[in-house]
C-alpha cells in the first residue's frame, strides 16, 4: 500500500515504533524494564538494545517489505543528519490529578528541535523514507522517543498534509463505546475533560491536537489491523 502510494504520486513517510519486539529481546537478554504512564524506563542496557532492535532490526524488516513489493525504501533514524534532537523528560502529568510530577525515565526524550532536510531529500526522490524513532540529545546521548510523538513532531515541522497513527484499535470511543468519525480540537479538548477519553489515548489525542494546531490539515487514528486501512483512508 505504502509502494502504490508513492506510485500515485503522494509521498510517504513511514515512522515506526517496536514495543512488542523490544520487551521480547530485553526477555531474552534478561533485562527487567518497567513502565510509567506507558512509556518504557529506560536504562543504559535497555537503550542499546531499543536502538538495535528498533534502527536494526524492525526498520530494516520494513525496508525489505516495501523493496520487495517493488518500492526503494531508504531506512534512517533520528540520529541521521541530526534529523531529530531531544532532551530527557524529567516530569509528565499524573494521570489522576493532571499536574506535573518529576519523573525518572531515564533515556528516554521528547522531540526538541526537527530538521527534515534528509525526509525531505528522501521524499523528492523516488525513495520511501523508513524511520526508527531513536534520537540523541544535544550532549550526544541516544534517547528513546514514543513513535507517535516522534511521528507528530516530524509532520508538524513538515506541514505534512495529514498525519495517520494506525494502531490496533478501532480510534476513539463516545460514551457508549461507538466509533467517532469526526473530532473538531473543541470537541476532542471538552472530552478529555468530561473523561470520555481515557487512558492511553488522553496522550494520542494531545498530540492530534497539538499536530493540527501547528499546521497539518488533519490527524487520523485508524486501525492498523484493517486491511489496506491507509488506502480506504486516503481514498475513500
């Protein structure tokens, strides 16, 4: 879907994530890691194999899975031509109260400056750029950032015309646990507060706003386990 995309003439970027595959070789290299609000502490051991196996292994799994249907995907991640730095995140909301608490994450970041130039070489080519969301901080250090954070940051810089997170439910659920369709940032923003939207998706639904607010004309949140959801997105 990514290849005939590029084929029609709109330009993908693919950003990915790799919780699944990251806890599976910590499992494997006996690496304990633990969570605070979903994102993963992260300590030295634990950075190197989140880079090994999201620059390594899943981006280059991805690679190979849009050359071989006949695409040329380039595979990079935030490090490359300083594409993304970050600075550790040393406080985030509670998610009782909403106020900000000090937190010890370890090596893990939040976008602090994009410079697209290398997406933006990709792009105007005929190649597919595939990127890990590993990046490093101004003092050098490699930092783990969320993909979806990571995906907003670079399509907000970009101006990208919409952003899409696929993710493995249907998207956003009223009160009665029915699909929503459509969200205005008012909408959205009141049922945060009202507390229709909960959990893990309070975050997602953040940043869609924070994407729109700086430029993009639209953030979807589809379901990944839909086939060809992006097409029917796109196209339909």
């Amino acid at each position: 879907d990514v290849v005939l995309l590029k084929a029609v003439g709109i330009n993908p970027i693919v950003v990915h994530g790799g919780g699944p595959q990251i806890a599976a070789m910590l499992k494997k290299l006996e690496i304990k890691s633990d969570f605070v609000h979903g994102l993963r502490v992260t300590d030295k051991p634990t950075v190197e194999v989140v880079e090994m196996v999201l620059a390594g292994a899943i981006n280059k799994e991805i690679v190979t899975a849009i050359n071989r249907q006949g695409g040329k995907a380039v595979g990079i991640c935030g490090k490359d031509a300083n594409l993304l730095l970050a600075k550790k995140i040393t406080q985030m909301p509670d998610p009782e109260s909403n106020i900000m608490k000090a937190v010890d994450l370890g090596y893990v970041g939040d976008p602090v400056e994009v410079n697209p130039h290398i997406v933006d070489v990709i792009s105007k080519s005929d190649l597919i750029p595939v990127i890990a969301p590993v990046a490093m901080s101004r003092e050098g250090e490699t930092l783990n950032i969320n993909a979806d954070t990571f995906a907003s940051a670079l399509a907000a810089r970009m101006k990208a015309k919409r952003l899409l997170l696929l993710t493995d439910v249907a998207g956003v659920l009223d009160k009665d646990k029915k699909l929503i369709h459509d969200l205005t940032v008012e909408e959205a923003r009141a049922m945060i507060r009202e507390g229709t939207i909960t959990g893990g998706m309070i975050p997602k639904i953040e940043g869609c706003i924070e994407v729109v607010e700086a430029g993009v004309e639209a953030v979807v949140i589809i379901d990944g386990r839909v086939p060809h959801c992006v097409l029917l997105e796109l196209f339909t």
